[in-house]
C-alpha cells in the first residue's frame, strides 16, 4: 500500500506470514532471528531471540506481533523488517445532511466493524 517503506511487511490478524532474511545466501550458515520488544528502543534495546533459518514462519498473527524482526549471522544483522499487524480500514461510506437552512451540515462515517487499534483518520473540508 501506499505509504509503507520497502522494509515493512503488512499481516492482516490470523493470518500467516513469511519473513525472508536473505534472497540467495550461502548454505552452510546460521541464520537466527530476534524480535525488538516492545518499549526496548526507551530502555536499552532488549529484544528476544525466536527460530533459526532463513525464513521465520509466523502463524496466525496477532496485533501484539507487530515489531521490528531482524536476522543475524555470526552476530552480524542482514536485514531488519518491520512488521505491521492491521486489519485494512474498510471504504469510508460519508454521508451528510442538514436538519434545516438555518443548521450546521452534519456528517457521519458510520463503521461496520471496530478498527484496528492502529487505524487514524482525518477529515479535511
């Protein structure tokens, strides 16, 4: 989607998700993945080690999964994804009326479904 970076990968709630560390890489190394904890970057950058491999599955995600994943080898990082757990925010349907000439126009965005907790909106008139 628009304004998503090359490195920040979009999971919707439950579903299953692949991250890649490298393309094409040598075999015979030890790819080991952390994930940042949440509120680490204020207190020292504590993360927390999961699955080693190239490839990190993580099955039906969940909001709390939403971070930063980054894949080491030999201590050294080659590559840092950012994970963003969001339900996409569903087609705003606006609708707008005026009680009488002499009242303020009213408008309304009534929603079908709860937002993720993430989703923002503006209005501009």
């Amino acid at each position: 989607p628009p304004g998503l970076s090359r490195d920040t990968v979009l999971g919707r709630p439950g579903a299953n998700v692949t991250l890649t560390c490298q393309d094409k890489g040598p075999v015979n190394v030890t790819v080991s993945w952390q994930v940042e904890e949440r509120g680490a970057a204020a207190v020292g950058g504590r993360s927390r080690r999961l699955a080693e491999g190239n490839a990190l599955l993580l099955r039906r995600l969940r909001y709390e999964d939403s971070g930063r994943y980054s894949c080491y080898v030999g201590g050294r990082l080659l590559r840092s994804l950012r994970l963003l757990v969001e339900e996409p925010p569903e087609t705003p349907r606006v609708s707008c009326y005026r009680r009488s000439h002499d009242k303020d126009v009213l408008c309304e965005w009534p929603l079908r479904a709860k937002p993720s907790p993430g989703t923002r909106a503006m209005l501009w008139v």
